[in-house]
C-alpha cells in the first residue's frame, strides 16, 4: 500500500469512485426509463424529463428513439454512458499501480463491450447487463484489493455521486440520510479531505425528512453544489 | 503447443481486458492500440541460452566500465581505442556528468540489448539500449495470459517462468535507493507511448508512479509530495524521461516533464537515478562498433556475442568501402532510432544512392552502414490464420544491480510485413513471448 498520495491521484481516484457509480446509477435509471417509455407514443418524449434531470442538454425536437440513443453512444452528449465510461477509463489508467490490473480489466470490459454494442446501435438496455455486472465486479474487486486512504478517495466518490444522483431523480429522504451516514464516518478518518462549511449547508438542507422535502423542489440546484463542495481536491 | 494455438482467440481477448496497449502519434493526434501478439513463441534451447546470457553480461559490465571511463578518467579515449570524436562529440555525451559517480557505480542499470540471429544460428547484436529501453512489460503479460488461457501447454513444457522480472528490478531499485527512501518510477504522462508499461512495472515493482510535478527537491533531497502537506524521500528514481527533460534548471529549460534541481541531487548523490544520465554516450549507433573493443580493454576477455559486421565511414578504409557497396549494404543515421532513419540500399534508386553517398561524403560521423544479415524467420500466425514466416529480433532485458543478471525472457518483436526487416512496434510490428528453456 502506498503510503503518500498525490493531489491528483487523490483526484483520480475520487473521480474514478464517482465516475464508476455514474455508470452503476446511470444504467438503472436508463433500464427504468426504458420500460416507462413502453407505454407512451412516439413523440410524447418523457425521455427529455430523464435527460433533464441529469442536467445534460436536452434535444427536444428529437424523437425519443434518438435521444435513448444518444443517451448510450453520443461522444457529444456530455451524461452519455459512453462519456461516463471513457472518463472511468481515463481515471483508472493513472490508477492501475494503486488499483491493480484486475480492477482496470472491468472498466477495460465495459469499453469494448459498447464500443462493440455501438457498431450494430443495440437499443435493447438488457443487452448492456454485462456493464451493470461488470461495474459491480469492478467495486469486488476494489474492496479485495484496495485499502487506507485510497479505498477511502474512491469510497467517498461513490457514495457523494450516489446522493447526487438520488438528488437530481428526487429519491426519498431514507435514501440520501442512509448514504449520507456512511459518508460522515469518513470526516472523521480522513478529516482534511472536507469542507466544513459545505458540509454543514448540506446538512441544513437534508438533515430532516421535512427539510428534505421542502428544499427538493426549491433549493435542489443549492443542495447538489453544496454535496459538490463538500471535497477539497 | 497445439493447445496454445487454438487459445490464441482467448489469448488476445485477455490481452485486450489487461489495456495491453502502446499509444501513438498520427497527425499530432495521440491514438491507443493494442500491441499485436503472436502466441507461437521463440524457444531458445538452455545451452543457447547459457552462452547469451555470459555474452550479455560481458557486454553490459564492458559498456558500464566504459561509462565510469568516460566520464572519469577517459583512458579509453587516451588509449586510442575509441576516438575522441565517437565520445565527446557524440550527441548523447553530457558534459554535466563530468565526474559524477551514481549511487553504487552503476550507469546501465537496464540495458535492452538488440539481437538477432543468423540463418548459421549465431547470435548477433545489432543495437544497444542504455538510457530508456521499453517493451519487458508486454512479455510479463503475454506469460500471464497464455499462462492462465492455456495450463497444459506449460505442464507440458519446461519453460523458465519470467514472472520475476518485477521482483528483479525492485531488488535492483532497493540496491540504488540506498535504504534512503522510497522508489519511484517517474513517467512523462498519460499521454506518452509506453504508459502502460509504466503504470504496470509500478504495480508489479510496488513502486510509486509519479507524474510530472509530483517531485520536489528540498534541501538537496528529492520528495515525492501528497495531499495534506505530506512528503516521502525518494531513493531512486527510474526514470522514463529523456536525459535533456529531466531538470528543467540544467537542461532544457522549457520542460515541464523534469524536476527543478534533480541534477544537483543527483550529482550530491542523495538520489539514485535509473538509468544514469549520460548513457546516451554509450549506446550511440557509432559507439556501437567498438564495444567488442571494449570488451578486451576493460575486461581482458574476448567478447562471446559479436556484431553484425558494421563499417564506420569514419574510418578512410570504411568510407571508401561503403561508397563503393552502398547498394547491398543498410545505412543507418546514428542520431534516429524506433526504426526510423534506416535505408537499405536494395531498395533505393539510382539517384537515391548518390543523395546518401553525398549525405556521407558531407557528414561521415552521421553514419554507420551494415551487411544485411540474413537473420532467421520465426513463423507467426498471419491473418488468414495460417504459420507465415517473419523477420524477428529479440530484446534482451540485462539488469545490474549488486550483480549483473539477464532476465530469462526477452521481447521478441517481428516485422507484419513479409517483406520487411524492420520489427518496431512504432512502425507496426508486433511481438511474441520469448520462452527461455529449463535444462
């Protein structure tokens, strides 16, 4: 285990943590959005309403065929699973002494895998599990193999992505208050790695089921900045 | 060797999951590809191996004599045996290392040395490589995989395991830090051809992988900086930046790869650097006609591996040779390397043979010209899937520590192109594994 981190491996790995359950998040709520999509014509777009709450540029006058499309394969649309996968990838390369080749190879699998899928335009999200297992496998991998501080850089990374994204999808109060415990218990083992101040705006907004649910619907652009400020790399 | 053969799909599959990739510049465009493999891999015979192994070493301790020389006491030069102009004006002489041991006298600490081998079976060097030499990474891997993919075929044979070769170079960085800090392997970056060869010795030595701006010099010693104002002494560094990057205060200045004041560190002794600066000197494609030479000088011994035959225009008898044969010879600018700047004279016209008489005749020291050995085909499995033979050479990986060991490996590297010699990865050749055998 190195003993010393750099400030950018520090950041590698923070971002390889939110990156990685991105993806993890990003394929359940696609799955979710694609069986909503089963019951509506052609032209209604309730996809936008998902596009829009990943906060990603919204085609509009596109027809939802082509936005779940992009949503998987466009370069160009910045939340597409293949801009969240490239970015893993990009953390995990730097990484790969910290992480071991076994972790890297799951990011390495998902990237063929739609790079594969991308040349016949698979539209079907179940013909992506193997990403889903593989992103799962990748956080195996991890815990076997990582530990002290650099299991606590990508463990915080997921888990303040994990509030994020049931921020923006407005998942129930329980939800957030759960992930938001377990990231507490890191202010106290990596104690500099936090914003106090950032930390305690987050608080006052989410502390409580009442305040959770007041400041969802008004103040949810504050909440993700305040979760967003809370590391210091 | 059936069995390995029809694994080789899941060979490659593994390849492409472990990122088995070298990156390249087209265009200014920076592109990541997977190394070819080949699975049918070179067998040397234990005997075979037994007389490289004693030739390498000889070789790498002679070229290690030679670098202490040349930047001490130069009776090499004094003696006559190589010309002044072969070493101080050679292009990778440095005179900032005038009288600079480094930690434990050792300059060459991983040499890659070229061979190939003659169609009679003797064994050639065409190339020394004392400063960065790459590609013992792709090897490791390719035994891991074919390893795991194919069991039996290594039940079956009696081949030496190379998987040490991350245990030798941590017993190598342990012996030039001293016991005075940590070891680090310090890479251009991301973005730089060999990453990840870089990024895997990291993890197989334990070494730290430091990128530019993660070293700091402090009162004459090197740091390697974290987060929280923490610090780490740096032992040795192995470096995989060019000598003229690597301090920005004593060499180029605009270089934002090296560390302000290593060269200070370095030259105090507080830091061992892997390789040494200044080898260039030694491994120069000019210099490399006299190192059977120096061999006999520093050694007293006769050397065991010779060279191709290697005519230096520098020398009148040469030079007149060389213009009068230019046509069946291969002519090599001693300042490339990768491949590049090699003509072989069969292949140019007329008119393209007067321009290089011309480019020698202006500039003797430019150039070395060679007899085009007849070197052996290895058969690998071409793209219709069928055994075709290719032109091969081996890198040989000789490591100097406390002592100077060869690794029981090497890169076996091979030209796609049936027609061509020319074997670089940078110019699309692809590699094989390269089985040393066991008694």
């Amino acid at each position: 285990m190195k003993k010393v981190l750099s400030a950018h491996i520090a950041n590698n790995m923070f971002w390889l943590g939110r990156y990685a359950e991105r993806g993890y998040q990003m394929m359940h709520l696609m799955r979710k959005a694609y069986d909503e999509v089963i019951d509506v014509h052609e032209g209604e777009s309730p996809y936008s309403d998902f596009l829009e709450k990943l906060g990603g540029y919204v085609a509009n006058n596109m027809t939802t065929s082509y936005q779940m499309m992009a949503q998987i394969y466009d370069p160009n649309t910045v939340s597409s699973l293949y801009n969240i996968i490239e970015r893993m990838m990009d953390n995990a390369i730097v990484l790969r002494p910290y992480i071991c080749s076994e972790s890297c190879s799951y990011i390495e699998l998902c990237r063929d895998f739609l790079k594969k899928k991308s040349e016949v335009k698979e539209m079907n999200i179940t013909e992506l599990q193997p990403i889903t297992d593989w992103l799962l496998a990748f956080w195996g991998s991890i815990r076997e193999r990582v530990s002290g501080s650099s299991y606590a850089m990508l463990e915080v990374g997921r888990l303040v992505e994990h509030i994020d994204m049931n921020i923006r999808f407005e998942y129930k109060h329980y939800r957030i208050d759960e992930t938001w415990d377990r990231l507490k218990k890191y202010m106290v083992t990596e104690p500099d790695l936090f914003d106090r101040v950032q930390a305690g705006r987050f608080e006052m907004f989410a502390a409580t089921q009442e305040a959770y649910t007041d400041n969802i619907k008004e103040h949810k652009t504050d909440m993700i900045a305040a979760l967003n400020g809370l590391v210091k790399i | 060797m059936k069995e390995l053969l029809s694994s080789r799909d899941s060979v490659n599959k593994w390849m492409e999951r472990y990122g088995v990739r070298f990156g390249v510049y087209k265009n200014g465009v920076f592109n990541e590809q997977l190394f070819p493999f080949d699975a049918i891999p070179r067998q040397i015979p234990a005997q075979e191996w037994k007389m490289l192994e004693r030739g390498l070493i000889q070789r790498v301790k002679a070229l290690n004599a030679f670098l202490y020389d040349i930047y001490h006491d130069k009776n090499i030069v004094k003696d006559g045996v190589v010309p002044k102009e072969f070493t101080y004006e050679s292009k990778g002489y440095m005179p900032e290392c005038e009288g600079i041991t480094p930690s434990q006298g050792v300059y060459a600490h991983i040499a890659g040395i070229d061979l190939v081998q003659a169609k009679d079976g003797r064994w050639l060097i065409l190339e020394d490589n004392l400063r960065i030499p790459s590609g013992a990474s792709y090897p490791m891997i390719a035994r891991k995989v074919t390893r795991k993919a194919c069991p039996e075929t290594f039940r079956n044979n009696n081949v030496h395991d190379n998987r040490g070769y991350g245990d030798m170079l941590k017993e190598m960085m342990d012996y030039i830090a001293d016991g005075r800090g940590i070891n680090v392997i310090l890479t251009p970056g991301r973005y730089n051809s060999a990453f990840f060869e870089h990024s895997y010795l990291a993890e197989k030595t334990g070494a730290t992988l430091a990128f530019p701006g993660d070293l700091i010099v402090e009162n004459g010693m090197v740091y390697y900086t974290g987060i929280y104002n923490k610090k780490e002494r740096v032992g040795a560094i192995y470096r995989r930046v060019s000598d003229e990057y690597l301090d920005p205060l004593a060499f180029e200045p605009s270089s934002l790869l090296g560390v302000p004041n290593l060269m200070e560190a370095y030259r105090n002794g507080t830091v061992g650097l892997i390789n040494a600066l200044g080898n260039g000197v030694a491994d120069d494609k000019g210099i490399y006609y006299f190192v059977p030479k120096m061999v006999k000088y520093y050694l007293n011994e006769e050397p065991i591996l010779q060279n191709a035959p290697t005519y230096l225009p520098f020398f009148k008898e040469d030079f007149e040779y060389i213009l009068a044969n230019i046509e069946k010879l291969v002519i090599k600018d001693v300042a490339e390397a990768g491949g590049y700047g090699v003509m072989f004279g069969k292949d140019m016209s007329a008119e393209r043979l007067e321009e290089v008489r011309q480019l020698i005749i202006q500039d003797p020291r430019r150039w070395i010209a060679q007899e085009v050995v007849d070197f052996i085909d290895l058969d690998i499995i071409d793209e219709t899937g069928q055994p075709s033979p290719r032109k091969c050479d081996l890198r040989a990986f000789v490591i100097t520590g406390k002592d100077t060991k060869v690794w029981k490996s090497g890169l076996t590297r091979f030209s796609r192109n049936p027609n061509s010699f020319v074997v670089n990865s940078s110019q699309g050749g692809g590699f094989k594994d390269t089985w040393v055998m066991e008694d």
